[in-house]
C-alpha cells in the first residue's frame, strides 16, 4: 500500500494552546486521517463517526480538528481521495506488470481483490461511501471512478493496437468495467474471505465477456443497426 502521508503542506504539524492531560501539544492533518482510519472498517462507514469520536481518538480537543479540516465532510472526501489514488497507483502497477489482454485483467482484478482482502480500509471507505454516505462522499467516490474510467480507457485502447482486436466505445466499456468492479467489491466486503477466490474468477470471466463484446462490436457495428 503506498504511504498515507498527505503533502508537505498538509501534513505540518499546527501548534495548539497547553494541551490537557492526555492530549497533544501538535496534531496535523495525518494525525487525524490516521485516527479515522483506525474507526472505520468493511462494517463501520466514515459517515457514522463523529468530529468528537476521531477527536478522542487522534488525541486531542475537539476544537482542534477545526485547525486541519473544516468539518467531517471534509475528512471524509479527504479520506475518499485518498483511497483513489492508493488503489489506481496499485492497479496501475498490475496492469503494466502484465503483457497481453487476458493477463491485464487477471493482474488488475486480483490486484483488487487483494487489496479487499487485506482489509485494506482505504478501498473500504472508496467501496462503502458510493452507496452510504453523503451526496458530498457519493460525489467524491464517483469523481475517483472517473478517474479510474479514464485510465482504464487509454490502457483499452493501446491493448486495441497492440493485439489488433479492434475497440468499440472505449470509454463506455472502461465505464463498464470500472462499475462492474465496484459494483462486485462492494457487496464482497461482507463475504467470508474464502469465497473471495471464487468471485475473483467469476468477476475476471465477467471483465472478459464485457471486452469479447466490444471487440465483436467493433467488428459488426451498433447492436442497433
């Protein structure tokens, strides 16, 4: 997993007026991603904590959160962000790892899948979010799925190239596939662990027929003609 540290600038410690007994003295921005990502879980959404519970958590008053974020929004989209950018870092790495169509989604599924595994809390709050949280956390999350899909549309079209196998709508089938995903990670979150394997397989068959698809529409045309 790349580091949860956020930039420089985010992350320099403030510091804050003589701290209570059991409190500290500075808090910066990683302080308080850190404690909320200790609360958070495949069961517990960010959108359940309260300021005062990652307060007590990270250590410090709550009037100090208010120094690094302006309320548990944006904490939360912070945290969303986060999570896109980890695990796009982690499925770009699979893909390139990989040499011909079949093995790239192999690579980037199990990646994935993996990452869910682990429990990873990152990918459970980019899971969890779209379908829970605020219209501001489902705005985040699908902000980071653009991104994804736009990622996923220029490896499409250069596998296109390289193989010869013709594309039809790139962007509507990295579209597909990206929600597909989420879509199937979402409800694995509350599967036993053992029956992850077998989804893994079913959701590479399922990527597979979605790109046989748009190669033999690039060869036939519209379904509508």
């Amino acid at each position: 997993m790349t580091s949860l540290l956020l930039p420089e600038a985010d992350t320099a410690a403030i510091p804050l007026a003589p701290a209570a007994p059991g409190r500290k003295a500075v808090i910066s921005r990683e302080d308080i991603v850190q404690a909320a990502l200790k609360l958070v879980g495949p069961h517990r959404s960010v959108s359940t904590l309260s300021l005062r519970e990652v307060a007590r958590e990270a250590g410090i008053a709550p009037n100090s959160f208010y120094r690094q974020f302006r309320d548990m929004d944006e904490l939360a989209v912070t945290l969303i962000d986060m999570a896109g950018k980890s695990l796009r870092e982690i499925i770009g790495e699979a893909r390139l790892r990989a040499s011909n169509g079949n093995s790239v989604v192999r690579s980037a599924v199990q990646a994935f899948m993996e990452q869910l595994r682990s429990d990873d809390r990152l990918l459970h709050i980019l899971l969890r979010e779209g379908t829970v949280g605020s219209d501001a956390f489902k705005h985040a999350v699908d902000r980071q799925l653009l991104f994804f899909e736009e990622e996923l549309r220029v490896d499409l079209i250069r596998l296109a190239e390289v193989n010869q196998t013709g594309l039809y709508e790139p962007a509507l089938t990295a579209k597909a596939i990206t929600r597909l995903v989420f879509a199937m990670g979402a409800t694995a979150m509350d599967m036993p662990h053992d029956k992850l394997p077998e989804l893994t397989e079913q959701l590479i068959v399922m990527v597979r027929l979605i790109i046989t698809g748009t190669q033999t529409l690039a060869v036939t045309g519209s379904p509508d003609h």
